[in-house]
C-alpha cells in the first residue's frame, strides 16, 4: 500500500469503483442469522429419517469449520495485499460475514437438536482427519502463501469445499427456512468471492508469463489435493450423486472466479443448477451491476458544460 495507515478514508477518491459497488451491495446483504425462522421447518425435519438428520448434522458441523478458519485467519490473510483503502473496508465487511456464518450453524443446530447433541456433532467435525488434512493445507497457505496464493486458496474454500457439502439441502425443498438459511450463505459469499477473484484477476495481469505458468501450477496442485480429500468425504458422509456434482460445479466455478481456463463436468439436476445458478454471483455480474449503478449517478451534460 502506498499510503499511511492513519489517512482518513475519503470515499469520493475511488482508484477502483468496485471497492464502493461491492461494500454497497454486501452491506444491502446484510442478514443475520437468527432473523431465519427455522423452527417453522420442525414439523418436516420430524419427517426426515435418523439417517437423514444425522447425514444433515454432520455436513452443516464440517461447514462450521470451514467458516471458523475463513473469519478467524482467511480473510485477515488478505489484508496485507489490498490496494486501496476502501478495499479494506470490503475485508472488514467479509470478516463480519463469515463469523455470521459460523454462528449461523450453531442457530441451525438450536432450531432442531439439544445441545449436548449439538456438542457431539462439533466434535465429530473436529475430530474428522479428512477435514483436519484440508484446513492445514489452506491454513498454511494463508501463512506461508504469497498474496496471490492466499486469495485462491480462499475462494477454493468458499467453493469447492463449501457447495457438495450443501447437497442434501438443495434436495430437500420441504425445508423451506432451511433452504433460506443456505441460500443466505452462498448469496453473500458469491459476492465478495466474485470481488476477491476480480482482484485477483487485476493482480494476475501484473505478472510475468513465467510467473502465471508458476501459479497455475500451483494452484492446479492445489484443487488436485483438495478435490481427492473432499469427494471421499462426500461420499462417505453427504449425498454421493449429487453432492459430488455440486463440488464439480463449485471447481468450475472456482477456476472463474481466478480467470483460469480449467474446467471439470459436472451434470446437475435442471431444478438444482438453477437455484444454485439464481444465488451465486459471477464477475461479470459484478461489473456490470457497477457500471449501471455508475451510469444512472452521471449527470447528463448540458450547453453551459461547452462554455469554456
């Protein structure tokens, strides 16, 4: 950064006017997450089968620690490699979310089971081994990483680990709060993920072509690891068909969101790829909606304007 931390932050000197459209359009995002009346679901989470319950519990418990590491040392990862001023102030807000997000699976949990059984399910995640092997490869990333690699390996948290797990979800429709709570969960993380990949994507154009060679590697690595980890959990734990699917169509969306050219196939059901495709926000998506909002506040010129 070249500025001094202390300098006020002026928000009518923007160098990037994503960083203003972005912090808008979370802060209109805004929720919390015991707003959501998940006790009206009660009546059909009865219906569901132990198994069914259990299968629910354990993936929403695995989720929980992927937000606690995003919102205690993913985002501050980032900090370090922002460029303006109001950038951070979009970190500040992504902070903010993600700890709603992890306290949003605690809200889940009360609507539905006690709390001593609440507790076990928190520790069968912490004591998962595949979960344990993934967080300590992201959270030396952010360590260790340089700014570029700490962003991806955000957004490959946001992503391929976060969507498979989602699946029982996204087929149970009766679960109406439910299905409320998760679309409010993946509708914020798009946003700032398609900013933080916009970001990325400006800082790519800043390297050397051995340097991007270096990254895609990398980063390919990466995804190559997590991607083996994730599948045998969803399997063994979530929904095996199309939780596998979601996590293809999250990798795909990943390597977007990083400018890349790798894709994977995925084959969603039409209704599901749908209401995923209605929550999530792309790039493009992003800049064009900062345009509009750009235009619609320029003033249209008038005569007086020429007169010099």
């Amino acid at each position: 950064m070249n500025y001094l931390y202390y300098k006020a932050v002026n928000w009518d000197e923007l160098q990037d006017a994503l960083d203003q459209y972005t912090w808008e359009k979370l802060t209109n995002n805004f929720w919390l997450d015991t707003r959501i009346p998940l006790k009206e679901d009660i009546a059909e989470w009865e219906n569901l089968s132990v198994q069914e319950r259990d299968q629910l519990n354990k993936l929403f418990a695995s989720l929980s620690v992927n937000y606690t590491l995003q919102s205690e040392y993913g985002a501050a990862s980032l900090r370090r490699g922002i460029q303006t001023q109001q950038e951070e102030a979009v970190l500040n807000i992504t902070t903010f979310m993600e700890s709603v997000h992890t306290k949003a699976i605690t809200t889940f949990f009360r609507a539905f089971i006690d709390e001593e059984e609440t507790a076990a399910y928190y520790a069968f995640a912490d004591q998962q081994s595949a979960l344990a092997r993934e967080l300590q490869r992201i959270s030396e990333s952010y360590q260790t990483g340089n700014e570029l690699q700490k962003k991806a390996a955000f957004l490959l948290c946001e992503t391929i680990l976060t969507y498979g797990r989602l699946a029982p979800v996204f087929v149970k429709d009766s679960l109406i709060q439910t299905n409320q709570l998760v679309g409010n969960l993946l509708r914020g993380s798009s946003i700032y993920s398609a900013y933080l990949g916009y970001k990325f994507q400006l800082a790519c154009q800043q390297l050397s072509a051995e340097e991007r060679t270096a990254l895609i590697a990398w980063v390919n690595q990466l995804v190559e690891e997590m991607l083996s980890i994730e599948v045998d959990f969803i399997q063994e734990i979530g929904e095996p068909i199309i939780g596998v699917e979601l996590l293809h169509y999250a990798t795909n969306y990943f390597y977007h969101l990083l400018g890349f050219p790798q894709s994977v196939f995925y084959d969603l059901p039409v209704d599901t790829l749908n209401k995923i495709t209605n929550l999530i926000t792309s790039i493009d998506d992003l800049q064009k909606q900062s345009r509009l909002i750009l235009s619609s506040k320029t003033e249209d010129m008038e005569n007086g304007d020429y007169e010099f």
